[in-house]
C-alpha cells in the first residue's frame, strides 16, 4: 500500500477527529485520554486544534495517508520549559498497516521538522502494555532513561525515552 506523510491542514478537522476516535478506540491503553471523554468533543475544538498543528513553529501534526484516507498519526510540541526539548505524542498506525514501515515514516519526519525548529532532544512516553512500540523507538535510536512514572490506565506504568538529534 502507497503511504505518504504530509502535516495535518487547517481544513483536515473531521479527519482528524475520525482518525484520533479510531486510535482511541483500538488501542485504549496507549493513550493518556480515552474514546469516552474525546468523542463529544464538539466541531470548534477540532477546528481549533487542526488550525493550530498545521500553522503553528510549537507544535505539528503530521498524517500517514493512504489515498484519501488517514492511517497514522504522531504529534511534535515544543517542551517551553526546556530549551530544546520537544515532546512526541499521540504516534498511532493503523493495525492493518503495522510493521509496514509507517511508524519509523512519521516518527522520521516530526524528528526533521522537530530539527529545523531547533529542537535537540526528542522525549516520548510508551506503556509497558506496548512491547511492540517501545521496540520501534528503540530501533528509531530513543533510549531509556530511567525515568517511570504510572501510567493513566490503572496497572501501566510509562517509560520515559529519549532521543538526541
């Protein structure tokens, strides 16, 4: 299947809405919210939310597309509180897509528009409910570091990752 990686436009609300539901609703212990508290979240806050990752130097969107149809996911903001740091969120691909090469696709383009912001230093959470994503980033070049915390679903706990760019 042709997948191509693009940042998220301001026109991209129901798209974005569908495609963060779905993520939701598959992998209900990867996230830090829940299908419950964001699908009655109403058309402004999408609209609102899709405007600010498509323009803003903080914090971007970007989508795996396939076709007309959105596949995956991963989200990059700035860390304010530390110079250089930015923070990955939200990475989600599709079950039917994984393994394909998507993942490593997304995380490799909000690494580059991370860098051409100037961000040095990459930093993600990933539960140990996900084996098969924690692999992935450490392939990707993120390490462990040390630092855990319990995750938002009872009985996880996050590991904090790193990468330097």
């Amino acid at each position: 299947m042709n997948v191509t990686i693009r940042r998220i436009r301001a026109e991209d609300a129901a798209l974005a809405r569908a495609l963060r539901l779905r993520a939701l609703a598959s992998d209900r212990l990867s996230f830090g919210s829940t299908y419950e508290a964001e699908v009655g979240r109403d058309d402004a806050f999408w609209d609102e939310s899709t405007k600010r990752h498509a323009e803003s130097e903080d914090q971007a969107i970007f989508l795996a597309m396939s076709g007309d149809a959105a596949v995956g996911v991963v989200r990059g903001a700035r860390d304010e509180t530390r110079p250089g740091f930015f923070l990955i969120h939200s990475m989600w691909v599709a079950p039917e897509l994984r393994r394909q090469g998507v993942a490593a696709a997304l995380l490799d383009t909000v690494e580059k528009w991370i860098a051409s912001g100037g961000g040095t230093v990459c930093e993600l959470a990933v539960t140990n409910a996900a084996p098969a994503a924690h692999r992935l980033y450490e392939r990707a070049g993120y390490l462990a570091d040390g630092h855990t915390e319990p995750g938002r679903h009872s009985g996880l706990i996050e590991h904090r990752m790193r990468k330097t760019l």
